[in-house]
C-alpha cells in the first residue's frame, strides 16, 4: 500500500493525485538504459611478411 508524501492517505493502486489533499502522486520508474556507441581504438597492424620454403637445389654427388 502506497501513502501520500504529503498528508498520509492511503493512496488507491496507479492513482495519479491524492484524494485527501490533492498532492500529485509520482511514480517512480525504472530509468531507461543509456546506449553508447562504443568505438574500438585502431590497433597497430604489423606488416604481414609470408614464408616461402627454401629449398636447396643438391647437385648428385658422382659416386666413386
């Protein structure tokens, strides 16, 4: 049961004014979320270097 912040008075469910004194009745809410837009720093990009394998081109040994 809710009572007016300014006399007292039992106030009635989602009653808008008090019906002993007149007093608007406030109703408290839940604030609504805030959004953010939230921007990602740019990071720091390291040049890409590929690797190639190496191979060694072995000339045949002539066998004694």
């Amino acid at each position: 049961m809710k009572y007016c912040t300014n006399c007292g008075a039992k106030l009635k469910d989602g009653a808008k004014f008090c019906t002993s004194c007149g007093q608007a009745i406030v109703q408290k809410t839940e604030p609504k979320p805030v959004l953010e837009e939230v921007v990602a720093e740019p990071q720091s990009q390291q040049p890409v270097v590929e690797k190639q394998a190496v191979t060694e081109k072995v000339s045949p040994q002539p066998e004694p």
